[in-house]
C-alpha cells in the first residue's frame, strides 16, 4: 500500500478556488481596458507614418524633393508642408500638412 500524504485540511482545494477567483478579476480587470476603437484619424496617422517611411529612401527621417517626387501631392505642395524651410520635410510636417 501506498502512504497517503498529509494535506492541511481544504488546503488544495482553497488554494485552487483562490486562484481561479484572482485570475477572474484580472481576466475582468484586462477586459474592461480593452483600447479604443481605432479612429480615422490613428487610421490616417498611420497611413501617413507608413507612406513617409516608404519615400524616405535614406532612412535620414526627412524627406528631400527628390523622395518627395514618390508622393505626387506632397511632390506639388513641397514648399507649403515645408514649413521650417530647411529644404526638407520632417514626418511632423506632413502630418500637419494632412491634418490641415
């Protein structure tokens, strides 16, 4: 015959109820925290921070007018979305000029 082990008396089963009521209120807790519905506008932002990453061939984090020339309308509006006139434009300019 096998001993039998001794538990402390409901020890396994409190523990285990114990366990399943924390992770409920954390299962619970996560839920209600659920993000946002995505908005056009993180839409657009992301639309916006994907094409400037795609003409910024250099990977400099601006864009020049030749890697401008890739994107047609800002092409046309450099000198408008440029506006520090540094002969460059930064993500944070074209995402203004959007926004407008």
């Amino acid at each position: 015959m096998t001993a039998r082990r001794q538990f402390i008396p409901h020890f396994e089963g409190h523990s285990v109820l114990l366990i399943a009521s924390w992770t409920l209120c954390i299962a619970s807790a996560a839920y209600a925290q659920a993000p946002a519905p995505t908005t056009e506008a993180a839409a657009t932002d992301r639309d916006v921070s994907a094409a400037f990453r795609e003409a910024d061939r250099n990977g400099d984090g601006r864009l020049n007018r030749e890697e401008a020339a890739v994107l047609p309308s800002v092409a046309e509006n450099f000198d408008r979305i440029d506006t520090n006139q540094d002969g460059s434009i930064s993500l944070d300019e074209l995402a203004k000029a959007v926004q407008k």
